[in-house]
C-alpha cells in the first residue's frame, strides 16, 4: 500500500503541472501541496490499536493485549517510539492500573492483572499512548471502554428512569428489573439500595423483587442537585444472597434538553444554493436519541422536514434565503436555531457517482475571476490537488487516486485561505480474508487444538503479516458486531473528532 500512495502522489504532482490554467496559479499549487508534505514529514502522526482477548472481563481475570503502532500515513510499522503506555482509569478518571511495554517493529503485547483490590468491579477506559503522541492531544491517545464485574455477579439489570416535578419537587421514578444471565427474574430477593450523587450518599432504602424480578424505587432530588452523576449501588441481603454490589447508573433523558447540532456540508449556508445538511441529536447521558422533525422560517413557514437514519443523524436539502433565519422544531418547547446563512460564498458538495467516482460540485456567488484550489487529502498525503477559475466547479475525480479510509477536500481561496471543508468515507472493499479451520469438529477435554489459519486478500493472494487470536468461551464472552475494532479503528473513527456510536453500522 506504501508505494502504491506513493506513486500516486508522484503521478498527481505530474498531473497537477500540466493540468493547470495559468503558470502563476499551477506554482502556487505546487508550493502549496509541497508545503503540506513537509508539514506532514516534519510532524507525522503516530495510529494506535490495542487488541482486547475480551470485551468485558471479571475481576481477578488477566486483560491481554496486542499493540499495533502504525505510521499513519501509510499505516507501516512505526519505529518512532520505542515505549508505550497504557492505563486504565476508572469511573472517576484515577488511574487504577498503569504499565509500560516495549514497542519493537511497531509491535508489543502485554497483559494486566484485574486483582480485586486494585481493580473492583465498575466502568474503566482503557488508555495507550506514545510520548509522541501526547504533542497532538487527547483524540490520538487509543481509548476503550471495559467492565469489569464482580467475580461472584451474574445478575443483568434493565432499567428505566424517569423525572418528573410533583409539588413542586424533583422525583425521580425508576423501574428496575435484575435477572440472570439466562433471563430467569430473580424473584423474592432483599435488597439494600443506596442513591449515591458522586460520592454523596442520597437515599437509603430497603426493598424486595417481585415474582417478575422487579422492583420501584423513587427518591426525590433537591433543587439544584446534578442528576449527570446519580447512581444506585444495590447488594442482596439475607441467607445464601449474591454478594455483589451492583452499581447501577441512574440515566435520565429530558426532551427538551436534547441538543440537536446543524452542519452544513462544506461549512456554510450561502443564501441562493440548495444545500445539504447534516444534524445529530444527543441527549442528556451525551449519547445519540433519535428525532423527526421540520425547519422553519421566521414566518414559521415549513421549508424542510428531517428524520433521523441511524444515532440521531441525519440530513436534508433546502434552499436557505438571505436574511431569513431558520429555526428547527421537534415537538418540543424548545426550538433550535440553524447556522446563520451567509449573503455571499462557496459551498462545497460532494456526491457519490457509483463505486469508482466522486462528483465534487462547488457552486460559488463571488468573483468568478478568483482562483481556487481543491485539495483532497487521505491520512495527511495529498492524493488531488486542481485549480478552477470559474465561478462554479464540477469534476469528477476517480477513488482510485485514494486508499480505504476518509479523504478530506478542502477548497481554498488564491491567498490559500481554507473556503470549505468535507470529509468523505473511501471503501475499495480490499479488506483481508481470514479463514480458521480446525484440524476436528470436536475435542474431549485437555485435547490439543490445531489450527490452520489462511489469509488473503481480496484478489486471493496469500498475505504475510502479524496476527491477534483469542480462543474464548462462547456461552460467556458474545463479541458486539457493531462496536470498535481494528478496522473501523484504524480506517474510520481514528481520522474523526469526538465519540462515533456503533461504529461497525457504518461497515
């Protein structure tokens, strides 16, 4: 894949001077893609990926893990640094656990003792970082969520909460259902409940299950109190009880304080151009809720209707005017202002011409004499780079000049001051093939187990390279499709800002 890009991006700077509209404009581009080159030579970016044995563990079981260090330009082994370090922080953000493992090749592997006193039953993230990477900030630090439960645990809770003003008091409702691993309610059982705000004790209780395993617990809150932070601490109580703590985050989702974000694609509402724009709702807790709803203008006049696809995301077309502002409406009291739309600008679009092609279509209300420069860049390389004179632009730019992962266009005015910015998602398919076959169907116990593992890639051919492999029981450990791994990691949410839900939906 390295001297593939490579070539690549020897090719395009060819490409780039010829193809170009005027010598001045064609050297302007040329030390403006060599200017981002150096940038990148002289500060390269290190991609980190720890590989789990589980997702979840309990305590007094051995975390392992292999690290792979890459270079994130052509994700080869990086040999910059030579130690990492890797934590894991509980609830409260203190450093539970902390160790150093050597990097040879861009390659480390480890494991973490989860003993009991050190390590008790609750949420952790488990960090791994560079001193390399501290320079770029916490979004390039790899991060994972574990829990950790208790060894003697085996109960799984379902709860709803709900908030409500009676008398002019906060009253929290919850229904609470505990169950074992197989369903089964736990019925009858005594239990003893702490409401806890942080590490201030609320409201103690005691209380029983019903025959269907459940159990209501309401509390009232004082004014003022944070309810970002409640938690109820449960523990069985009696002859032969579990003696478990559960620790049972208190989760509570008013509507009308979602917040529900606007981006226009490219950057901007310019008044005029039809534009595409993209939403995402959070909630309380800080993850996505679902939302429908309309857009409307100061005359409360219907202009667009939106509906959330997947996580609280979305988006939908209109043609904003100048001097209107737009607003959004969701059912709730509270409405939401739009971005102001701007009388005169760019606005940048990119579409998707079937599998091999993108559309980039620039539709442009200022000087058409201006130059502009169209620079899409793949883990910082510069893979396309053009320049246009013309008040409005549309090309149509094969994805094979692009490896798998996102690209990111940016138009830039002749003074290379950035227009427009968008990211798009490249996938050629060109994942590897893995094939495990076992050397027999069924094994007595303490049998050896063969292995023959084949990989290829997506033309057949046989694939040499470094591997993770955990043999874990079926019945107790079930991988979640839909959360991070290796791939999405590396190819996705690694090159994106703040916190990607689900990120396998998107393979």
């Amino acid at each position: 894949m390295s001297a593939s890009i490579k070539k690549l991006l020897f090719i395009l700077l060819i490409f780039t001077g010829v193809n170009t509209y005027a010598q001045a404009p064609a050297n302007k581009l040329k030390a403006l893609v060599n200017s981002l080159s150096t940038f990148k030579d002289n500060l390269p970016v290190e991609k980190l990926y720890l590989q789990t044995d589980k997702p979840y563990y309990a305590a007094g079981d051995t975390l392992h893990f292999k690290a792979y260090l890459l270079n994130a330009d052509y994700l080869t082994p990086s040999t910059r640094s030579g130690l990492l370090y890797i934590e894991l922080d509980d609830a409260m953000n203190r450093t539970a656990k902390r160790i150093m493992v050597p990097v040879v090749s861009g390659i480390s592997w480890g494991d973490i003792a989860l003993i009991d006193k050190e390590v008790p039953e609750g949420s952790y993230t488990l960090r791994a970082y560079t001193n390399w990477m501290r320079n770029f900030g916490e979004d390039y630090v790899f991060k994972k969520n574990i829990y950790v439960a208790a060894l003697s645990g085996s109960t799984l809770v379902k709860a709803n909460f709900k908030l409500d003003s009676i008398a002019g008091k906060n009253k929290v409702m919850a229904n609470i259902q505990l169950t074992d691993l197989n369903g089964t309610p736990l019925r009858l059982k005594n239990l003893e409940l702490k409401v806890m705000n942080g590490r201030h004790n609320l409201f103690r209780d005691k209380i029983n299950t019903g025959m269907d395993g459940n159990m209501a617990v309401n509390f009232d809150l004082a004014d003022k109190t944070a309810i970002n932070d409640l938690s109820i601490i449960a523990q069985q109580t009696g002859k032969d009880a579990d003696t478990a703590t559960l620790t049972i985050p208190v989760i509570i989702n008013r509507s009308q304080q979602t917040d529900l974000q606007f981006m226009p694609e490219g950057g901007n509402l310019v008044a005029g151009i039809k534009t595409r724009v993209g939403f995402k709702a959070i909630h309380e807790d800080g993850k996505a809720t679902d939302v429908a709803g309309r857009i409307l203008d100061s005359k409360q006049r219907v202009v667009a209707t939106f509906r959330s696809a997947h996580k609280g995301m979305g988006s939908f077309e209109f043609i904003p005017q100048g001097g209107e502002i737009y607003t959004a409406s969701i059912g709730t009291t509270k409405n939401y202002t739009l971005p102001v739309v701007n009388a005169a600008g760019t606005v940048l679009r990119i579409n998707s011409k079937g599998d091999d092609s993108l559309e980039v279509v620039v539709n442009n209300t200022a000087d058409a004499n201006n130059s502009h420069y169209l620079i899409a860049q793949a883990r910082g390389v510069v893979c396309y780079a053009a320049t246009a004179k013309d008040a409005g632009i549309k090309k149509v730019i094969s994805t094979s000049l692009f490896p798998t992962g996102i690209v990111r266009f940016t138009l830039l005015d002749q003074n290379n001051v950035p227009l427009n910015d968008r990211v798009v998602f490249i996938d050629h398919h060109d994942n590897l093939n893995i094939q495990v076959q076992a050397n027999n169907r069924a094994y007595q116990v303490r049998d050896s187990v063969g292995l023959t593992i084949k990989v290829t890639d997506k033309e057949g051919k046989p694939v040499q390279g470094t591997f993770s492999l955990a043999v874990t029981d079926n019945s107790q450990v079930k991988p979640d499709s839909l959360s991070n791994n290796i791939l999405n990691n590396l190819l996705f949410t690694s090159d994106l800002k703040g916190t990607i839900e689900e990120p396998g939906w998107y393979f």
